[in-house]
C-alpha cells in the first residue's frame, strides 16, 4: 500500500471547496460533506468513549465499538464516493444482533433515562446524539441525490445500539440509570428521540 497522506497542508481548500474519493470538489458546506463531518465526528465522539476507562461489567463494549469505527470508516468512504455501497445488509443485521445481546439484561423502561449516569455512559450518550445528527444529514442528503438505503438503516440502528449501551455502562458503573421524574414540580415539558428517530 501507497502513501495516503504524503503531503498533508496542499492548500486545494483554500477557495471554499472539498475533494470527494472519485475527484469531484464540492463546497465544504454542501449536504455531503456535511453528512461526510457528521459521520465523522460521531466516529471521534466514539474514539473519546473508548479512551474512557469502562467499568466492570461494561468491558465487553469495547470490541464492539471497535468494530462500529471500522463500519463507520466504511460509510464515510461510501459517501465520499458518490454511487459506492460500502454498507450491506449483514452489517446492519450484526448491529441488531449487538442491540438484542446488550438488550437482553436490561429491565424494560417506563421513564426516559437522562443523559449521565457515569462517565462512560454520558459519553455513550454524546455519542448517539451525535449519531442522531449524522442520521439527518443523511437524510438531507438522501432527499436530493441517491444514498444507499443501508447506509440510513445502519446509523438509525446504531444510536439504538448507543443508547442501550449507555444504559449498561451506567448500571455497571453506579447500579442503575438516572431517570427523568416525570412529576418535580412546574416546568417546562420537553421530549426525546433517544429511543425514536
């Protein structure tokens, strides 16, 4: 294998514009390259919870998030290149079987669970929100060109899969999750697509 980066400062963005893999330049701010950023960022939001130290009980997510970073090098190159498909079906399918695994010894919820509930899980948190983003500007995306319809499935699947394993890495680390109280007194109401797209 070549060099990739031989020369890192090239200067070619300089007037405003991007390279995607096939040659084409794009404004940086165009829906690609932001679903391209997005993408990205989740995956350095996933890079940050895995330097997180994970408490007991909650080891086993690190090689799973492992393999989601190579999954997610895999996308952001299927975007990068207009027309590629790099996400198939059996990666989506693997990600359910990763939220049913981590699933299946959690109670059932009957409250929203709040962001936190230790260190890993409030970065397991940041992580899907940061998912749920990237999902939209792919959509965006997707409304005006083609994106492959496994690529959306797999980002939708994955803030799941984040979200189930910020409810286990907080009760490994502190034995439960914090849940929002639905009556504490007056205030504003809100909601949440932590378990809706």
């Amino acid at each position: 294998m070549g060099h990739r980066l031989s020369k890192i400062v090239t200067r070619t963005g300089d007037d405003g514009t991007t390279g995607l893999g096939d040659g084409t330049r794009l404004p940086k701010d165009a829906a690609r390259v932001e679903a391209m950023g997005s993408v990205d960022e989740l995956n350095c939001a996933l890079g940050v919870l895995l330097c997180t130290p994970m408490p007991p009980g909650g080891a086993g997510a690190s090689g799973c998030l492992i393999e989601i970073q190579h999954d997610l090098f895999d996308l952001g190159g299927e975007l990068a290149v207009p027309g590629a498909r790099a996400i198939d079906a059996a990666r989506v399918a693997w990600l359910e079987a990763q939220i049913e695994q981590f699933n299946a010894a959690l109670p059932s919820l009957k409250e929203f669970v709040l962001p936190g509930g230790g260190t890993a899980a409030a970065a397991c948190h940041l992580a899907r929100a940061i998912g749920r983003r990237a999902e939209r500007r792919c959509w965006a995306l997707a409304r005006a060109e083609p994106v492959g319809s496994e690529l959306l499935r797999y980002l939708n699947r994955l803030s799941d899969l984040l979200f189930v394993l910020s409810r286990v890495l907080a009760r490994a680390e502190r034995g439960s999750e914090p849940l929002w109280q639905r009556r504490r007194g007056a205030g504003p109401r809100g909601g949440s697509d932590q378990q809706r797209p």
